[in-house]
C-alpha cells in the first residue's frame, strides 16, 4: 500500500511540474485583477461555509486517514518527524471555531445582508488566547469555540483582527474551557522538503483531522482575504474549507497557520508563517491594537536591462531598483525622488530584479524586508540619484490607499440628500457588481480604485452610487456611479467633506459637478424638505452613516446668527 501511495505522489508530483501552477499565482499589484473574487482566482480562502456535506474528492490529492495509518506512514516515510506526538500535542490545543457573521450591502449600504455561518479552526498559544485566520471571524456577530472531544461550545470574544495578514486573536472568560488546555509554541519557518503536519477541521466531518506534506517553497504570496504581498510558505498537505486558523506543526512547534489553498491544482496550499504571526502578535501587544505591515509607499522597476543602467549612471558591480513613482503621503516622498536607483536597504544589497538573499542560496523581494519594520521604525537607504551615491534614512509607517481595499467589521460610510445617495469609492463597492467585478464594475471607478495614490491625509472619491426617484430628481436617475468632482465650485476632500458644504449651503441652488462633465442642479430648500419622505419612503432610517452622525453638521452664517440674537 505504502509504494502505490509512493506512486501516486510521484505521479502528482510530476504532473504538478508540467502543469506549472505557480505560473498563475499573480505577481506584483496586489489586486491588479479580482484575485479573491473570480472564478479564475487561483488563491482561496479556507474558511468553511455551513453546507450540506459533500463527497470526497479520490484523486490524487491527500485525504483525511485514521491517525495509525497515518502515524505508520509518517514513520516509515520520515523519522524525523513524528506524527503522532503532533496530534498528541493538537488534541489539547486545536479548537473548531464558529462564527455567525453578516456583511454589510454596499449597494444598499443602509442595511446588511442575510447572516451566515462559518466554521474554522484556531489553536491556544500562551497568554490564554486563541489563534486563528480573520477571514474565519470577518464581519463576526457572534463566535464559538470547542475543544476536542467536548459536545460544550463556549462563548469567544474578538481581541484583536489583522486582515491584511489574515490573523485574529479570541479570548474566552469561561474557566472551564481552559482546564487541561496546552499552549502550542511557535518555532521557525522551516527548509525546503522539510515535513509538517497540518491540524483542523475541515468540511466533510466534524471531528479534528490531519494531513501531512512538505515544504514546497518560501516566498511573497498575495493574501487573498487582506489583498496584500507578504511571506508565505507552500506545502503540498491538504488544506481544505474549515482548516483556516489551524496550526501546520513541525516536530512539537508550530511552523505557521493554514490560511488559504491554490485553486485548479491538487495539494497546494499555504500556511502563515511565523515572522508574520510574531509581527502582528507584537504589534497588538506593543500598541494594544494592530497598527498595520509598514511600506515604503514605492513603486519600482527592475533593472536587468544593460542599456537602463547605463542611462542612470550604474556602475558593473552595482545593483538596485528603480523608484517610478512615489506615495505623496509617505515619509518617502520627503527623502526620495523619480528615477532614485535604490542600491541596498538596511546594508542588505539588493538585486537587479529586486531580490535580496533569503537563508541558503534562496532569494525573496526586499519588500519583505520593509514589512517586518515595526510602526516609526528607520530604514537606512543606499540611493544612486544623478551618479551619485547618498545614505538616506527613512521612517516607516503603515500606509492606506486612496480606495480602501477591504472594510470588514465596519458598517459602510454613506449621506443622503434629495434621494441622491453619496457613498466613498472602496473595493467592497466594486465587488458587489460579481465575482468578475473587474471586467463588470464602471471602468473608470475600477482603474482608480486600483491604481491612484493619495495626495493628501483624508482624502477620498466620493460617488454618487444611485440616484432614489422622486420628484426632485426626475431626470438625473440615470447618473449613477460618477465621481463627485465639486459642490457649488468648491472641490469635494472626502464625505464628510461634501455633507458640510451641502448642509451649510446659505445659497438658493446646490450645483453638483460629476464626471464625464455631468452637472446636476437642485433647489436647495426643496431638496432639503424632499429628503425626509424619500427616506419614508424607502424605509431608510436615517440619511446619514453612524459614523457621519456622530459629527455635528456645521451651521451657516444665518444660523449662527439667530442663535446669538436669541
């Protein structure tokens, strides 16, 4: 049995390197195109959607097994790892996590969708907490933990949620859950072809499970659920939906979290590993919340082409990357200019296709060096500028884009006024047109969305998504999801920017400029009265976002002026 298992693997294994899967996992801009929400998306998310069960797959991929056989075959297989003292060590560690969430409508951003439940796993790490993916308790309304081998559920709060590297903290008050629970500790990113044991509870049965592999390989992976460029490790185990949050274990520490899987390809998966788990551990220790993954706030160029290199004065032994563009809000902006060649960072040289030495003979992006720097960390920059070598220092913060890329646990922000339903551009906004939302939301709000920068703190595009028919705006309920360029001539900042100059208008039209050079023109005081019964209408409870209602509207000259007569 043992040599046609051995068979079957070294089939796949062949069949996994004609097909070349790893060719299709995208490089570069993290959401260029709708990684996590297309069909033709290569990377999914591993939490489990409550379904009817399911049959098994008996391809070639690696399937659930009674813990002897799968003791005997690690054994045989590998002696140096021990199986059976990994389940040993899950059995009081390893919790099944589930969750009811419900995420907002975005199209109707006023109310939510239906709930739905979800199952994961987590594992205890010390401290008294829970470790798990924050796809697995996205948009939480309540959460539920069960030991192994308990028929007890008990109540989980939320500490503390990443979502750009997919992690999540719980604590649980009860007592009794902790009783004869063991912390797994956290070890070190393992080598290549080095085993490791992956513990959860996947679909298709409710008791805990393993699958074993190896490791494939070490390097940036987009994170399907946050959409950012971070380290990751492939191995060639079983993750499956319901194994998100899960430990992969190597010898008695656990090597990294299961968190997603290559779609089209058999035993392809990928766990977090410890680098990033220590990151945002610290970072939510440190700071009590988590603060974000620093970026230099750059976009750069390979410089592998002789004839480049020449052009910016670049001498034989030299190597780096080439600055194309710069975030105007990072504190690159101040030291760094266009066409800056950056030579080395940190003293670590970097190469000419933007790689740095990573273990042995293994190479990974300097990226990865700038995402491990902590919050108002300094980076010592080697910079090429006009043929002249400069050391630079640089501060690192966490930035965010012009269009958030994600927004869970938050209700959307939105302002009404005569039925014209004012909402921030965001990602989540396109992704409501469909799983093919790149090719099927309004071209020009998707290029923006995905491609330009910030040029000031705060600043937002502001759309008007739907236009709610009435009276009032009979002939503009064709304007739909255009960028709101003005407001009686003065430029729109952001939402709350445009609610103040609406509500503080002193003049008897309000002038909206849009896109494709659109104009609409309302009569303010009627507007103002038609917003109540549209609201009434359409069972709309109030015509602003909480957070927009917690700031008091500013008054006008009139109003201010009748306050101190009176």
């Amino acid at each position: 049995m043992f040599a046609s298992l051995r068979c079957l693997r070294r089939l796949n294994d062949h069949r996994s390197v004609l097909l070349n899967p790893s060719s299709i996992i995208r490089r570069g801009r993290p959401l260029q195109l709708p990684l996590s929400f297309s069909n033709a998306s290569p990377l999914l998310s591993t939490a489990s959607v409550v379904r009817p069960p399911q049959k098994a797959n008996a391809g070639f991929g690696a399937i659930s097994r009674p813990v002897q056989e799968l003791e005997e075959d690690v054994s045989l297989r590998n002696p140096h790892t021990n199986a059976y003292a990994a389940i040993e060590i899950a059995l009081d560690s390893v919790v099944k996590v589930f969750t009811v969430s419900s995420s907002p409508n975005y199209f109707l951003p006023w109310q939510n969708k239906a709930q739905r439940e979800n199952m994961g796993s987590g594992f205890v790490i010390p401290g008294r907490r829970i470790l798990t993916n924050a796809h697995v308790v996205a948009d939480h309304t309540f959460v539920l933990v069960r030991k192994h081998g308990s028929p007890m559920k008990f109540k989980a709060e939320v500490q503390a949620v990443g979502h750009e590297c997919d992690l999540a903290l719980l604590n649980v008050d009860n007592e009794q859950f902790w009783e004869g629970m063991r912390f797994l500790e956290l070890g070190d990113i393992p080598f290549l072809q080095q085993a490791v044991a992956v513990v959860g509870y996947p679909q298709g049965g409710d008791n805990i499970s393993v699958t074993k592999g190896v490791v494939s390989r070490v390097e940036p992976t987009q994170y399907v659920h946050g959409a950012a460029q971070l380290m990751a490790i492939q191995i060639d185990a079983a993750i499956n939906p319901g194994n998100s949050g899960g430990p992969a274990i190597m010898g008695d520490r656990v090597a990294g979290v299961a968190f997603q899987n290559l779609s089209g390809a058999e035993n392809i998966g990928y766990i977090i590993p410890v680098p990033i788990i220590k990151h945002f551990l610290s970072g939510v220790e440190e700071n009590g919340k988590y603060l974000g993954f620093c970026s230099l706030g750059l976009s750069c160029q390979t410089t592998e082409n002789v004839q480049l290199r020449d052009h910016f004065c670049m001498s034989p032994e030299m190597t780096g990357v080439l600055v194309c563009r710069i975030n105007p809000l990072s504190e690159a902006y101040k030291v760094l200019k266009k066409d800056d060649i950056i030579l080395a960072f940190d003293d670590v040289p970097i190469a000419n296709d933007g790689t740095v030495p990573f273990r042995n003979r293994e190479r990974i992006t300097f990226d990865h060096l700038v995402s491990m720097k902590k919050p108002a960390d300094k980076a010592n920059l080697r910079v090429l500028r006009d043929g002249m070598v400069h050391e630079l220092s640089v501060s690192i913060e966490p930035l965010k884009p012009l269009v958030p890329v994600h927004q869970f646990d938050k209700l959307p922000s939105y302002y009404i006024f005569a039925g014209l339903v004012f909402i921030p551009l965001t990602q989540p906004y396109l992704h409501e047109y469909g799983e093919d939302w790149y090719n099927t939301s309004p071209r020009r709000l998707c290029e923006r969305a995905l491609r330009d920068l910030p040029q000031k703190a705060g600043q937002q595009l502001v759309v008007l998504s739907q236009v709610l028919m009435d009276d009032i705006n009979t002939g503009y309920e064709r304007l739909s999801d255009l960028q709101v360029k003005k407001v009686n001539g003065i430029e729109v900042e952001n939402l709350r920017h445009l609610r103040s100059i609406v509500e503080g208008c002193n003049e008897e039209s309000l002038r909206f400029d849009l896109d494709d050079e659109r104009v609409i023109v309302l009569n303010y005081q009627n507007a103002k009265m038609a917003t109540s019964r549209i609201l009434k209408r359409h069972r709309i409870p109030s015509s602003v976002s909480v957070d927009l209602a917690e700031e008091v509207a500013p008054c006008t000259d009139v109003e201010a002026a009748a306050s101190i007569l009176s």
